[in-house]
C-alpha cells in the first residue's frame, strides 16, 4: 500500500519537527516540511499532491483561510489540519463547509493529533474539545454549500479578476487568453451562478471570499520547491 504524504508547516519549527517524528516513527506515514511563507507553501502543495496539509499557525485570517478553501476546491481528495492559538470564525465556517478539514489547540496532545490525522485522512472532519469549549464556539460549526464549488478552475480565476473590476480585455491579457475565450467563461460563470448580472457575479465571488486569495496563488508558473 502506498504511504500517505503529509506536508506540515509552521514558524515554531521545535513543534513542526516533533509532528513529523510522530508521523513517521508511530503512524509510518511519510512526513516533509514545507519552508517558506504561508502563501508560498500552500501554492506548493497543489504541485507536490499530499493526502494532508498540517497547519501549524497562531490563528488563521480570512485570507488564509479563503486561500485554503481554494485549494481544496482545486484539489478534492486533500485534507487540512489546523494547529492554532487562537481560533477566527472564518476557520470555523471552513470547517462547516469542507469535510476533509480539522481544527486542534496547539495545546492538544500527541494522542489527539494522531486522532486527527487518521479521523481527517478516512476523510472525516475533525474538531477538537479544546476548540468546541472555547468561548466562542459552543456548539459544532454550522454546514453551509460552496456557491463556486461547481465552478472550474479556470472559471474561478476568470471571475477573480472579475472581480477586481477587470473588463473581458484586460482580463484576456492577464490570463494570456483570446478575448473570444474569456467571454465564454464569463458566460459559463453567470450561467452556474444562476444570474444574468456580471456585478452579481463579482458580489458572490466577495462573498465567498475569492478576492482575498493572492493574485500569484493562480499563477502555477511561480510555483517552487519548497518541501525539504
């Protein structure tokens, strides 16, 4: 059987190495860091194709926690574990969305991360006590539908830039497509979100938090190797 591949990453590098001793000598799963910026790993990870992503973060922001979203539509079969000091609402709405996402105090024990591991990796969500105690979660986070699940990779990008306030013209010359081309994926896009309104379109992608993810994150050209 193939072993799983688990990418962690985090400023508290003690915390990261320890992680992937455990991973390694008591789960047998194959373990990389991944070095770099935020940003920089999570574009990463859509080259190196891990089963899971380990976050070890102080807490996580709306952007990062869109561009994690992101990724996760892009790729359907990853898992995301986030290890945090401080919990947000944006995480815990990711984890109400998304199967596939776990959320743990930094606190927890090694007992529990190797819970979350498995329960995340047989595709289960996963939330720890310590989150569900603490004083801003009480209860378990509400599940609501991805509006751009549906919504292709491409198509995401175009509405992206859609909603930077970019025309068909200057969309084509970022995205180096035809003009003709970008507005079939425009239509495509308006099609799927049941309106007719280009403004409606860009208001969604706000709401869903599209725009917070870093322009580079869609450029894959730029990715590089940071998983040691």
């Amino acid at each position: 059987m193939k072993k799983k591949k688990i990418v962690i990453t985090g400023e508290n590098r003690l915390l990261v190495d320890a992680l992937r001793f455990v991973l390694e000598s008591d789960c047998g799963i194959e373990a990389y860091v991944g070095e770099g910026t935020e940003s920089d790993v999570l574009k990463e990870m859509i080259s190196a194709a891990p089963n899971l992503l380990v976050l070890c973060w102080r807490s996580a922001d709306a952007a990062a926690v869109q561009t994690v979203r992101e990724a996760m539509r892009r790729s359907k079969t990853l898992r995301v574990l986030f290890i945090i000091k401080e919990n947000t609402p944006e995480l815990f709405s990711l984890a109400g969305e998304i199967t596939g996402v776990g959320i743990m105090p930094e606190t927890s024990d090694l007992t529990e991360f190797k819970n979350a591991i498995m329960s995340l990796l047989r595709g289960e969500r996963y939330i720890s006590r310590g989150v569900l105690n603490s004083p801003q979660h009480q209860e378990e986070p509400e599940k609501r539908r991805d509006l751009l699940a549906d919504i292709t990779q491409r198509e995401r990008e175009v509405l992206y830039w859609i909603a930077k306030g970019l025309k068909n013209r200057e969309i084509s010359k970022k995205m180096i497509l035809s003009e003709k081309t970008v507005k079939n994926h425009v239509s495509h896009i308006l099609k799927k979100l049941e309106t007719e309104d280009r403004t409606k379109a860009a208001a969604i992608a706000w709401e869903e938090g599209l725009p917070l993810v870093e322009e580079e994150f869609f450029s894959i050209s730029t990715l590089r190797a940071v998983i040691k």
